[in-house]
C-alpha cells in the first residue's frame, strides 16, 4: 500500500482520529506500507498533510488539531469514540454532599450522617462451615490376574505395489526467456535458414499462434526496415511470396563486409565523443550544465517548465509538462551536479517520492554527472511506488550524441544497389 492508502486503512481500523506518528507506525506493525523509508513519519504526515490542504475540508482526511486527523466521512463524530462512562454511586454521593454544602442547606445531624457514610465500614468476616469428613471407604479386593493371552505370529506385510506411472503427454518446450528485441531474435532465427521463413513458422518459434500475432510480426519487421532506412541503414529483412529472408543474403558478401566496417566506425566514432561530451558537462558551471539539461529534456518531448523551490547547493528543481502524455501530466526533475568519486545514495529517491506533492507529480527523474549507487538502482525499480527514472553522466553523454546535442553530424554518402528502382520501370517494350 500506498502511505495514504495506509492512513485510510488505519483510521478505518482504530475509528478514532490520530496522531500522524501513531498513524505511521500502526501502519508499519501491521505491515500495510509496501515501502517504508527511513523516515516513515515525516513522510506520512507530509502526505496527509498535502492531501487534507488540497482537498478543503471536503477531501477523505480532516485535520482535528496540530498533527492529528480523521477520516472527513466521520463529520466530527467518530464510530469508535467511546460514550461517557458513568459515575459510580460513591462519586454521586460525593457530588450531591458538595452540591449541599455550596447551597447551605442540610443540618448538623444530616452532616454527621455524611461523615458515617464517609467512612469506610470493615468488612465483615464470615467462615465457611467446615466440610464433615467423609467415612473411609473400605479398600475392594484386589482381582486375580487374568491369564496372559497366547500371541498369535505376526503377519508378514505384503510388499508394497507401485501404482502404475502414467505416461506423460509430449508437450512443446516453452519458448526460452529473452530479454531482447523480438527482430533482433527473428535474425537470429533466419541466420539458421537457408530459405524464406513464413510468418506463421515465426511466430510458433516464439511459442505464439493466431493470425494476431502474426499481424504484429510482419508489421515489427516491415517497421525496422523503415526505420533503418531513415537512418541511412541497409534493411535487416526482406519479404518474398513464401515468407521472410535476410536482405544480407541477397547481397554481395564485398558490400556487406564494407559497409558493417562503416557502421563499426561511426559507432567508435559515437563512444569516442561521448565520453568528450561527459568529461566537458563535468567540468562546467552548474548554470551552463542546467542549459543543457532544458535542451535535452525539450528535444525528448517535455514541455514547459517550473522551477520548485527546493533542494540547496549544486542542485536544481523542476516541474516539467510531460508531451509524450498529452500534456496531462507533469515529471518531477532533480538536476545534480555530483563527483563520479562519490555515487548518489537511495535517498535521494526515497526524498523525491516523499516530496511529490511539492512538484504536483506522481513520477520522477534525477539528471546526474555522477554515478548512482547499486542500492539506489534497486530503490528506484521497486514496484507499487512512484516511478523514478535515473540518468546517471555516462547515460546523458550517450543520449546528447544521439541527439546531436554536443557534437557535429558529418554525412558520408554511401551508394548502394536499388533493385526496386529497376523493378519499377516494368519490362517495356521487347
């Protein structure tokens, strides 16, 4: 659970209003919280706190005094409130003899009625009659053994018998788990053939059936051809009448061979400048490398932009719109500049999450030039809790290159043979 869904959960279950702090950990004894932190009661109380602000009296939570709340539903009456005990007959004696003696009434006799019934009478002591004794009852003969049975031979157990193993159904193995790309393994699979592929074989190589999935395969292979070819790439597959084939085949091994060494330079090319491009964002000013920051989170599809005022030092906070979501929702970013020598520990993500409200966000990311630690890696994909997205200085090297954010595109013209060109003309005249 979330903290707040845990506040309703513990106000539901004590029906009385409670401190923030008993409210924490109630809902840590019980174990509600999916993710506790290290500071569980500044977190539950600034997020009640926000939501009791926001919501005017009309939200689920109402605060009753300084650090204390309800649930709003209750309307000042709580179903746990306990109703008032009464006063027992010594404390009503007592009552009415002040009551008396601030009105001046009563006389001396009745004064000294009180004072009898003021004093404590001492209990008496009553015995308990004495239990008669019992006569002694006179011990019964004892009875003659009777004679010990003749043991009969034990039976030999019988061996046990094995019920009969029933034969198993021959099932297809299940598809081996892989973690890459669906056409990165559809390559993979058609370097092993020596013909074209139909689709529908493909797709129960990957444990899969249905016209469905074989909709959405041809359309991932005919999508990274597009892809590749904007990129000025040769396409990975071609189709045929009778299925799918590596475009490689079907061209000369030379040209094949130049232009893999081609692509393995630009990508030496790209490693070389990004690591420039890290070791220059280290180097520079914090106000220079937030410049950078706001260009590269607008070409990656953010909007506008708020500052929050938090944090302090070598640090920077925003509320940005996110585009690729219709604009509907807002990201919370951290800009730190930090030493590669000193990793970003898992508070710093534990102290976003429990800040959100300040950003009007429910996800989060934090742009460093340093390194973020294992646990804090961990802290960040932990599931059911607000998602944080960690862009450590190497990352963002790597993602201005591909941007072009930082380095100079040099275009090298590489001809290749276009057999659809000639395909297109038709056979003409003969």
């Amino acid at each position: 659970m979330t903290f707040t869904e845990a506040a309703l959960e513990v106000l539901e279950r004590e029906g009385r209003p409670m401190h923030a702090r008993e409210i924490a950990d109630k809902a840590v004894e019980w174990n509600l919280l999916s993710h506790v932190g290290k500071t569980p009661v500044q977190t539950m109380s600034a997020r009640i706190s926000a939501i009791v602000s926001k919501g005017h009296g009309a939200g689920p939570f109402v605060r009753v005094r300084p650090g204390v709340f309800a649930l709003g539903k209750w309307g000042g009456s709580p179903p746990g409130a306990a109703a008032p005990r009464k006063q027992s007959a010594h404390k009503d004696v007592e009552a009415s003899d002040k009551a008396e003696q601030q009105a001046g009434e009563g006389t001396s006799s009745t004064r000294k009625r009180r004072r009898r019934r003021k004093k404590k009478r001492p209990e008496e002591v009553v015995e308990a009659p004495r239990e008669k004794a019992l006569p002694e009852k006179k011990a019964l003969p004892e009875k003659k053994a009777l004679p010990e049975k003749k043991k009969l031979p034990e039976k030999k157990a019988l061996p046990e018998r094995k019920a009969p193993e029933k034969k198993k159904l021959s099932s297809p193995p299940p598809p081996a788990k892989d973690d890459s790309e669906i056409t990165d393994r559809v390559e993979r699979m058609l370097r092993q053939q020596t013909s074209p592929v139909q689709p529908a074989k493909l797709v129960a190589h990957f444990g899969r059936e249905g016209r469905r999935w074989v909709q959405l395969l041809e359309a991932l292979l005919a999508a990274d051809g597009i892809e590749r070819e904007h990129r000025g790439l040769r396409p990975r597959f071609v189709e045929h009448r009778n299925g799918w084939a590596l475009a490689a085949r079907e061209v000369s091994s030379e040209i094949v061979e130049l232009e893999s060494k081609v692509y393995d330079t630009a990508d030496r090319l790209a490693q070389i400048a990004g690591r420039q491009v890290l070791k220059k964002i280290r180097s520079q000013p914090m106000n220079a490398f937030v410049r950078v920051v706001v260009l590269f989170l607008r070409r990656t599809g953010f909007g506008e932009m708020v500052s929050v005022n938090r944090g302090a030092g070598q640090e920077v906070h925003l509320s940005v719109q996110d585009r690729r979501r219709g604009g509907r929702f807002n990201t919370a970013v951290v800009v730190k500049r930090d030493s590669p020598n000193k990793p970003v520990n898992e508070s710093a993500i534990t102290d976003l999450r429990g800040a959100m409200h300040h950003y009007d966000s429910m996800r989060g990311m934090i742009i460093t030039t340093g390194v973020f630690s294992d646990r804090a890696r961990s802290e960040a994909m932990v599931p059911n809790l607000s998602p944080v997205v960690l862009v450590d200085g190497e990352i963002f090297a790597k993602d201005l290159v591909k941007l072009g954010i930082g380095v100079r595109e040099r275009n090298v013209n590489l001809p290749a043979f276009d057999d659809a060109f000639f395909t297109s003309l038709g056979s003409g005249d003969k």
